[in-house]
C-alpha cells in the first residue's frame, strides 16, 4: 500500500498555467450547474406549497 502511494505521488506533477485555468474554469461551471438545478427545483416546490 506504502509503495502504490509513493509511486503514485512520483507520478504527479504541478499542473501547467493553462491546465490550472481550463480546471478552475471547469470546477467553476459545474458549481453554477449544480446550484441551478438546487435553485430551479427550490423555486418549483415553492411555487407548488404555498404556505
């Protein structure tokens, strides 16, 4: 299990500049899609029970 960890981390490498904004810009999309959704589905159900 120590050697799998050890030759994964030696595998690793810093990303690029790019490679960190095309991520960033990823990541950052995917969190505005989920929160849609959670707002599109909030605002469904509060329209529907009416307190």
């Amino acid at each position: 299990m120590k050697d799998k960890i050890i030759n994964t981390l030696k595998l690793a490498k810093k990303p690029s500049k790019r490679e960190f904004i095309e991520y960033t810009k990823l990541i950052f999309i995917g969190i505005g899609l989920l929160g849609s959704i959670g707002f599109v589905i909030w605002y469904i159900f509060d329209l529907f029970i009416v307190v």
